[in-house]
C-alpha cells in the first residue's frame, strides 16, 4: 500500500468516529492522540496536512460534523502543527457556519481549535488573545469571501 492510501486509510480511521461515543475506544490498539502523533512522525506532516484539509472540505457538511471535526483533530495533537495556509483554513469553518451563534452548542470548542492551529501558524498571538478577535480579522475575511465566491452557497 502506497504512503498515501496509508494516510487516507488513518485519517478515515480518526475521523469516521464519534467523538462523544466513540472517543475512548482505540483504533488497533492505538488511541487517537497516539494513532494522530503516528502518522505525523512516519508520513511528515508536510503529507498529512492536505489529506487532513481534504478530508475537512469533502466531509464536513454540518455543525456536528464540524464540531465532531474540531475535537478529534485537537485529539490528535493535528491543531499543535502549522498549517501553511491557517487563514484560508479558518474562513472555510467561519463561511460554512457562524460559530458564535452556535456558541453554546460547541461555537466555543472550534474557536479554541481555530485559535489553536492559527496560533502554531504563526497568525495570531495566543498571548495576548483577548485583543484577538478572529471573526474581525482581515486576511481571514478576504478568504471568506473567497470562499463565498468560489462555493456561492451562504
């Protein structure tokens, strides 16, 4: 099996559960975080970044699947590596759904994990978050507009 089916087969692996259900039960003896530190340490992440983001642009279809998204690739210690492009990455989760009018349905978990993955990316100051506010941010704005226009559904 290629390097590539490999990655495909690990992520389907992480991402077809339910985080809530699910969570605790290891996939061939491996927990998520150990399955996810894994596949970083034997592909590189500079191969596992785009599966993961592919797997986030062809899956994620709902709120709980982008809730259920968010928490699993924290699990996996995903969101602790530095997504090349972090803002684009984010304005696809901000475009699709409006995280602070589902705050109390989890709004709050995903802008930890956008925090999180900006942050390692070099985009934000996690240090001093509480002048952050991702949902004003200009270059994430400009590509959720880009994604407006590219996706034309919201």
């Amino acid at each position: 099996m290629s390097a590539n089916n490999e990655i495909h087969e690990i992520i389907d692996a992480i991402f077809s559960r339910d985080f809530h259900k699910d969570f605790d039960k290891r996939i061939n003896g491996e927990t998520v975080q150990q399955l996810g530190i894994r596949v970083v340490e034997e592909y590189g992440w500079e191969n596992v970044c785009p599966v993961w983001q592919a797997y986030a642009y062809e899956h994620l279809d709902t709120f709980e699947s982008l809730d259920n998204f968010a928490r699993l690739s924290q699990s996996a210690m995903f969101c602790l590596q530095k997504i090349p492009n972090a803002c684009e990455f984010a304005a696809f989760f901000m475009y699709r759904w409006d995280l602070r009018d589902r705050w109390d349905e989890g709004g709050n978990q995903i802008e930890d994990f956008l925090f999180t993955f900006l942050y390692e990316s070099g985009h934000i100051d996690m240090w001093n978050c509480v002048n952050e506010n991702i949902f004003e941010d200009e270059e994430i704005a400009k590509y959720i507009a880009k994604w407006r226009e590219k996706d034309g559904r919201y």
